[in-house]
C-alpha cells in the first residue's frame, strides 16, 4: 500500500504539553488519510467522544461531581474542533478535576473507615454505573463512598463467618489484621469481626489510592486519544510508547528480561513466580517472596529505588536486551538485604504458544488437538517464533502416533497476524486462495496458499466459540468454504472482518517515541465472497456455551464497521468431501437428550438474568438472604463442575519427555489436560471425527 504525501513532522519539543499535540495532529492525519472509512469530525463526532471520555474518565461515578460533569459538558460540542487544532485545554481541564477529586475522595474513604458500620440499617447500593447519577455535591458523594466501602466490608465479614460455619464454638481461624495474624472463633463479638474486617478494607483502599494517585497523566492522555480513535472502528486504538512495548510482548509471545512474574505489595515490586530456566531461576539466589527494593543497570549504573514505584515502571527498568547485566537490591523474607546479579535473557510465555494432545477411544484409535491460543508472530525476530512452524511440528508429532483425525481448537483465539492464518490454512490444503482482502479504495488483494505440500489431509475439526475472532474467522471461514472441514462450536464467532496495520506515529524515524497508532485499512471476505464483519463464521454443528447469551462480539459495539459482500471466487471443494447433512443429522441425535447440554444452556440463561441485577442490599440479614436466594438457584447448576467426558487424553511423546525433567511445564500441561476431560465440546467433535471416518 502507498503512503500519500502528507506531513508527520517531528519538530524539536520541550515539553510534554507539545508532545501531546504532535501526537494528536499525526493521529488526526493518520485516521484522515488511512483509516478504511474515515469518520466525519463534526458536532456528532465530538458529542459521541464526549461521552465515551466522561464514561472512561470515571467509569464507576465515584468521583466526578454532577457539577463537574455540567461543566465539562459545555464543550460537548467542541471537541471536534479541538481535534481539528490540537486544543487540550479540555483534556487538561478534566485531568485536573479528576486529580482533585480523587484526593478529595481519599479523604472520603479513609474517614468513613473509621467509624464502624450500622448493618442493620436498611439501604441499597446501586452495582450498574450506567443507572447511577453523578453525586450533587461532596456530601452525596462521600455517601457513595460510604455505601461502596459499606459493602466491602460486609463480603470481608461474609467471608470470615461463612469460614467459621461448620466449625465447633471452641474452634478458631486466622485471619489478617494490622499485619499480624488474629484468630476469631463464633464467640467472637461481632463488633470485633466488624473491625477487623474495616481494617482489612481500609488497608485495601489506602493501596488502591496510593496507586491511582501515582497514575501518569499519559494514562489519562491515552483515555482522551482513545475516545476519538475508537469511534473509527472498535479496533483502532492509540498505543502509548510503554503500551506499545507491551502490545509487541503480547504478540510475540517472548520478551527479554530475568524471567520473574511480579505483584504490587504495599508498594513493594515482591517476586511471585520464577520461570523455569530463566536467567533467575538459573541462578538460583532470586526467591519468591523477594521484595526488589532498587535496580541497577549493570554494575557502573545508579541504583534507582523502585519502593513505591507503580508496577508497570519498575518492571521496565527489570526488563532489558539479552546479554545486559541488572542488578536487583533485594530484601529476603528474613529481613536482610542482598544485591543479586542477573544476566538477562528472551524468556518465553509457553502458555501463548500451539499445543498439542493425544486422544485415545474405547477401541484404541487415536486423535490429535492443537490449541492455538493466538495467532502469534516473530515480529521479523531471528530468535522469535511463527505458529505455522509451530504447528507444523506439532502435526507431526501427532502423526507419528498414527492419529485417525485432528481437533483444531481456536476458541478464545482473538487473531493476529493474516500472513500466519494463510500458511496454517495452507497446511490442510494446497495451492488455493484462502482470503479476500479490500481496500478503502477498492483495490483487492487474494492471498493465496503458495505451498505444493499438504502436512495433514485426514479428517479434521474447527473448534470455535464466540471469542474465535479475525484470523481464527479466516481459517474456519476457508476451511469450510472448499468442504475441507467440519465447524463444531458456537452459533457464531466473534465477527471480526477487519485487518489492522501499527503505525508508529513519528513516521519519519519510525520510532516509537510518540507511541503508534493500530487503524482498520483493510476489510476480509471468504472466497465465497462472504464478510465475516458482524456475521462471523456459522458453526456446522452448534453447541450453546458460556458466552452464547453475551454481548460480546463485535455486532455489540456501535462502532463496529457494516457488513457487505463481494464476488466470490472460482474455486474446487476438497477432493475428499464428505456429506455435511449426515454428519449434522448424527450430531443432532447425539445432542439432543444431552442433559449436560440442556444444563449449560439454562445456567447461561440464569448466568444473563443474573448480570442484571442493579442493586444489592446493604443490611446484614438482607444481604444473607439474598445471598442464600443466589446459592439455591446456583446449587442446581454445580453438577456442571463435576462432568467429565469418556476421553483417555494425554500429553504427546515430546512433552511427555519435557515435563520429566520440568515440573512447571508438567504441572501446566496436566493442568490443560483436566480440562480437556471435562470439555463437552472437545467430546463432540471427537465424536465428529469419528462420523468423517465413515
């Protein structure tokens, strides 16, 4: 695609006020120039980013005032203009009162949360902010507060009683309080469970406070930036220069650094999981438990002290290219202190990446899964990783096991790389078109399978769901349309016809100085001629599942573009076609006295009823009983934990010799296999397999 002439300058800047213009005149003259369907900026424009900012800004209302949101809404209407000339006085004008307001609403907190709560007044929190009011005044508003933090404690006081049910009066349980640990029996008086439980929220909501008020304003920046990209598409976002890190880590599935999960204690960056053969698990000093008190870089850079610091920061400065030296000050459980010396390293997240399984019948017979979590990429990385090849080795892994047929499971797989989707597909069928891509302008593009081989022409399974978005779209769409396999899932996928590119947003030196910007340029269609924008891929054999009664797919957002259709293409079925009528017919018979089926559907149905509820009671005795009301109803579908499938399934031969010698890596594969054994869906496409052999 040719870029057209236009100016993304980078001038010198001094301060991050200019900063923050440049980002938005480039974000502006990128979404104009090479968004699929560039939005008209004008009164409707700004009104809409209005609210979807007001609503992102304070998405619960426990902090801006109604007066605070009647001034802002003055400039309801000028926003567009804004846009058009790079104006933040708005922005920083909300900014501001939101930096006041939660000061103020600290305040609120930690006063309400020192007088105990009266459980046997009657009154209601509102849950829904959609059906909340913005507070009159400070005074309604430290009400708010009162209210929520009333039902905080009352869970932690829930809590601690439901711990103590069942228990002899004599008996005790610990719990935390003040940093040491107290014990309470049923004999405790309740004013002195209420306490402990306030304390325990109080703790609770002075850590979220202190972290909300150490939020950059680039946080607040990209809320703003955000209100206007995403009423283009749902998928065209501004990514912060550390969000856009991020977002390459997450694709990739690899980033460098010593291979140590973190959490926030207290402030504290405290080490909560080491990943086996990284560079800290290797050296074996590093603890979990350790808290990280400064990091130097190397042995010539200053100790910065990361105490307090937000997460997402200090995980930075831990982070850093293969080779490179960090040296961590860290305080041991027992209280001492020790400087520890990492080498740093490409740790890799295995949970991102295709695996696989082996299926084992009543008679013997064997099938194969792959799980494809998300269509990962190298990013252009010599040491990065591609699904294709990945799944590739895992095919053949499987066919040496003689499998009869092959389970394909993209459910939860949101997409990523097109490229990647076009060589997986290509390894089930050769030489043919797999998708349509268009232009804004109308240029086409077919991307085509250029491989002779076929690595696997037995009978296969798409498993979806309606979280199986964009590339996961594209496979399903390709291998149903040339016949090649049967789509088991449910009603539809997630709806997702659209192609985004990363931009970054100083195109001159293609840095990502000033963050990048991700925007919708291409829209896909099926060789049918068919989009999958809003409609998705129709299951051949439907299954109801958690999330069929959900608003989640991208039919459910405003924003998302409209479908339409192109010519289809010329194209020849799979060579070895089977009669889809059939094996719908048998699928049907099977399903439908499933009483396990029959289960999902009715607690989904409870699960929607229950999401909209608006209000929860805040008197003791009510909440019980309302509590109790929710568990009876609850009971019936627990049966739903307990089912297991008639599947023998076990690791394939070379995780089988991984997970001898790391225990990690066996723990998260047995893991993934239990819940293989309880996966009606995974039965049912088994069973599919078994019909295609026929």
């Amino acid at each position: 695609m040719s870029l057209l002439a236009f100016c993304f300058c980078k001038p010198m800047l001094d301060n991050d006020d200019e900063k923050e213009k440049l980002v938005i005149k480039n974000t502006r003259n990128t979404l104009s120039y090479l968004h699929y369907k560039p939005a008209t900026i004008d009164d409707k424009f700004s009104e809409n980013v209005f609210n979807k900012y007001i609503e992102n800004l304070d998405p619960s209302k426990r902090f801006l005032l109604q007066t605070d949101y009647d001034a802002f809404a003055k400039d309801k209407h000028n926003l567009d203009d804004y846009f058009k000339t790079e104006n933040l006085t708005f922005y920083r004008t909300t900014v501001d009162t939101m930096m006041i307001r939660i000061n103020e609403a600290e305040k609120y907190a930690l006063e309400v949360l020192e007088k105990p709560f009266d459980f046997n007044q009657k009154e209601e929190l509102i849950l829904d902010p959609k059906v909340q009011s913005y507070a009159k005044n400070k005074a309604e508003l430290k009400e708010l507060w009162r209210k929520y933090l009333k039902y905080n404690v009352m869970l932690e006081i829930t809590s601690m009683q439901d711990d103590l049910d069942g228990k002899k009066s004599n008996d005790s349980i610990e719990v935390a309080s003040d940093d040491k640990e107290v014990k309470i029996t049923k004999d405790t008086p309740f004013a002195e469970i209420e306490k402990i439980a306030r304390e325990d929220v109080k703790e609770l909501i002075a850590d979220y406070f202190r972290r909300l008020k150490k939020r950059k304003r680039s946080t607040y920046f990209s809320i703003y930036v955000n209100a206007h990209t995403e009423l283009y598409d749902p998928h065209t976002t501004y990514f912060s220069p550390t969000d856009k890190e991020d977002f390459d880590v997450s694709m990739s599935g690899q980033l460098e650094g010593i291979g140590a999960k973190l959490q926030d204690k207290k402030g504290y960056a405290t080490i909560a999981e080491l990943v086996v053969g990284g560079p800290a698990w290797k050296g074996g000093k590093l603890e979990v438990g350790d808290q990280i008190i400064k990091v130097a870089q190397g042995k010539k850079g200053e100790a910065v002290n990361i105490v307090g610091m937000l997460l997402d920061e200090a995980i930075r400065l831990i982070r850093g290219k293969k080779g490179s030296e960090v040296i961590l000050t860290v305080k041991k459980k027992d209280g001492s202190t020790q400087d520890i010396s990492i080498i740093r390293d490409i740790i890799e997240h295995d949970e991102v990446f295709a695996r696989s399984s082996i299926v084992t019948d009543d008679k013997g017979d064997k099938y194969g899964v792959i799980y494809l979590p998300e269509f990962y990429t190298s990013m252009g990385e010599k040491e990065g990783r591609d699904p294709s090849i990945d799944i590739e080795k895992e095919i053949e892994i499987l066919k040496k096991e003689n499998i009869k047929g092959l389970v394909f499971d993209v459910r939860n797989n949101g997409g990523g790389s097109l490229e990647e989707v076009v060589q997986i597909s290509g390894l089930f069928i050769k030489n043919v078109p797999i998708v349509q891509v268009k232009r804004s302008d109308g240029m086409m593009k077919i991307h085509e399978d250029k491989d002779d081989r076929i690595v696997y022409d037995g009978p296969l399974v798409i498993m979806v769901n309606e979280l199986s978005a964009s590339a996961s779209e594209i496979l399903a769409a390709a291998m149903q349309d040339y016949g090649r396999a049967v789509i088991v899932g449910s009603p539809q996928t997630f709806g997702k016809g659209t192609v985004q590119t990363m931009l970054p947003l100083d195109q001159r030196s293609r840095s990502d100085e000033y963050g990048a910007i991700k925007l919708t340029i291409q829209k896909f269609y099926r060789i049918n001629g068919g989009s999958t924008q809003l409609k998705g891929v129709n299951s051949d054999i439907t299954m109801v599942d958690q999330f069929t009664y959900s608003d989640i797919n991208e039919g459910a957002r405003a924003e998302a573009l409209a479908w339409d259709q192109i010519g289809a293409l010329t194209y020849n079925k799979w060579t070895n076609p089977f009669d889809m009528n059939v094996i719908k017919a048998k699928s049907a018979e099977r399903l439908k006295n499933n009483q396990h089926l029959k289960l999902i559907d009715e607690s989904m149905k409870f699960v929607k009823s229950m999401e909209d509820t608006k209000k929860v009671p805040l008197n003791l005795s009510d909440y019980k009983a309302y509590r109790k009301d929710r568990e009876a109803k609850i009971k019936k579908y627990e049966a739903l934990d307990n089912y297991k499938n008639n599947l023998k399934i076990a690791m394939n031969a070379k995780d089988l010799a991984t997970s001898k010698i790391d225990t990690v890596f066996k723990a998260r594969r047995e893991n993934w296999i239990k819940g293989l054994q309880k996966d009606i869906y995974l039965e049912e496409s088994i069973n599919v397999l078994k019909d295609l052999r026929k």
